[in-house]
C-alpha cells in the first residue's frame, strides 16, 4: 500500500470515529467515494510503469 492511500485510510478512520453515529448515509457514501477515487489514483502510477 503506498503511503498516501495509508495517510488517506488514517485520516478517514479518525473522520469516522469523530462523526456522530446517526451519519447520513449521503455523508458515508461521499467519504466513500472519495476514498475510492484517492485509492485508485494512488494506484494508477505503479499500474502504468
């Protein structure tokens, strides 16, 4: 795992532990997505070399 998606993954769990419990499923899915889309641009480099 390369470091920025270990940064990311860090950073979305202390987003996930301070959020309230009743967090929208909108709110879920756009750190959702979000994640997804830094993942895979994380990725894309190795992918291409």
């Amino acid at each position: 795992m390369s470091v920025g998606a270990k940064h990311l993954e860090d950073k979305l769990s202390v987003i996930a532990k301070n959020s309230s419990p009743n967090a929208s499923p909108v709110q879920l899915s756009v750190v959702g997505c979000h994640w997804l889309i830094t993942f895979f641009y994380s990725l894309l480099p190795i992918a291409f070399r």
